[in-house]
C-alpha cells in the first residue's frame, strides 16, 4: 500500500507513554558532564515533564519542572516519581516558561526547551532510510 517498508515505533509503549523521553534523553546526554551534574530546568504541563525527569533521572542529572497551577496530579506526580522537583509557578505554560528560564538564570541551570531545539527535534525523529523520514508518533497517529 505504501510502496515501500515502512515500519512504526509504538511510542505510546515507552515508559512515560511519549516520545518525549527521546528529545530529552538525547539533549540531556549531549550536554557534557559538568552540564549534566548541575541539572536541568524546563517547563511542561504533561508529556514533556515525564519524558525530561526521567532522562535526567537516567543521565544523573537533577531536574526541575515548572508547571502551570492546574496541571492534573498525575502529571505532577510522574515526575515527582522520576525525581525531579516540580515547582507549582504559573497560571499557564508560557508563565510556566518564563519562570524556568528564570531558575536557569539564577541558578546556571541547562533550559531544555520541549520543542524548540534541535537535540530534542533529533531525538524525538525515529530514524530515516534512503531519504525519506519517519518521525516519532503517539497516540495521536501519524498526521
């Protein structure tokens, strides 16, 4: 049907149900290892928080997450649950944002952006054969 291979990732079968732990895990393990021992900040309100705090957990980095008020409790506990410390900061995610760029300042942290980079955008691409590209999916499916 397709004219060619093609094979899928299961993505939602990854341990925090997202693709995000690839982006994360892959800028993670990019920053040297005085980078990594000082930690990490980013901003989330879900997916991207899980995917971050278990990379880092993973790559010995400490992690903090900034996350909007009215994040649900289990998105504030998965990460919680992976070690990082979750700050409650902000009425929504571009607030969220703001403050951890802030905690980076204050504290020479590494801000891992959840997709505004290009170690994330490469870890979050599942691979690529003869010049075509396959990119990550979740439960949302391939669009």
């Amino acid at each position: 049907m397709a004219g060619c291979q093609l094979f899928l990732k299961a993505e939602d079968r990854q341990r925090v149900s997202s693709f995000k732990i690839s982006g994360a895990a892959n800028k993670i393990a990019r920053l040297d290892s005085s980078q990594r021992a000082k930690g990490v900040v980013a901003a989330s309100a879900g997916n991207n928080a899980q995917g971050i705090a278990l990379a880092a957990r993973n790559l010995d980095s400490p992690c903090t997450i900034v996350m909007p008020v009215a994040a649900s409790v289990p998105k504030i506990e998965a990460p919680r649950g992976y070690g990082a410390t979750v700050a409650l900061q902000s009425e929504d995610y571009q607030q969220a944002q703001e403050h951890a760029q802030q905690i980076m300042r204050d504290q020479s942290l590494n801000f891992i952006h959840a997709f505004d980079d290009l170690g994330i955008i490469a870890g979050e691409e599942t691979g690529s054969t003869r010049k075509r590209c396959v990119s990550a999916c979740g439960k949302q499916g391939i669009r």
